[in-house]
C-alpha cells in the first residue's frame, strides 16, 4: 500500500501576516459585541412595547437608550489578543 504522509514542511504557502489576523479577529470580536447588544436591545424594547400599554414610540426611545448606554459601557472592554 502506498505511504501518502507528508515529509515536507508544514507550511508551503505564504508567510502568515500575524498584524493583518489579529486585526481582523480584533475587528470581529467588536461586531459580534455590538451586534449582540443591539439583539438584546431590540428584544428589550419589543418585550416593552408588547407588555406595557406606552407604545410604540416609547419602545423606540427606550431602544435607543440602552444601545447609546450599552455603546457607552461596551467601548472600555479590550478585544484585543493577549
């Protein structure tokens, strides 16, 4: 039977560009944090909006509230790699 293991190097391509990965994986971490807010924030405000007899509008403005108040905490929490 024939032997189809590898003997050469690992790694025949390209170098790794280590700065250009670690900033797109900085960069996804940060949508995923934003996007997971304004999730939790729509939920929020749809479950207002349904259960308490203000409306409409007011579940627009408490939306709009927490994603400026969760924008606010979320911006101080690292993403990057250690």
């Amino acid at each position: 039977m024939a032997d189809n293991t590898p003997t050469g190097p690992v790694e025949l391509g390209a170098q790794m560009d280590y700065a250009e990965h670690e900033g797109t994986y900085n960069l996804f971490i940060k949508l995923a944090k934003y996007c997971t807010l304004v999730c939790i924030a729509l939920m929020i405000a749809m479950a207002f909006g349904f259960f308490v007899p203000a409306g409409f509008f007011s579940a627009t403005v408490l939306f709009l509230l927490i994603v400026a108040v969760g924008g606010y905490l979320l911006r101080d929490i690292p993403t990057h790699i250690s």
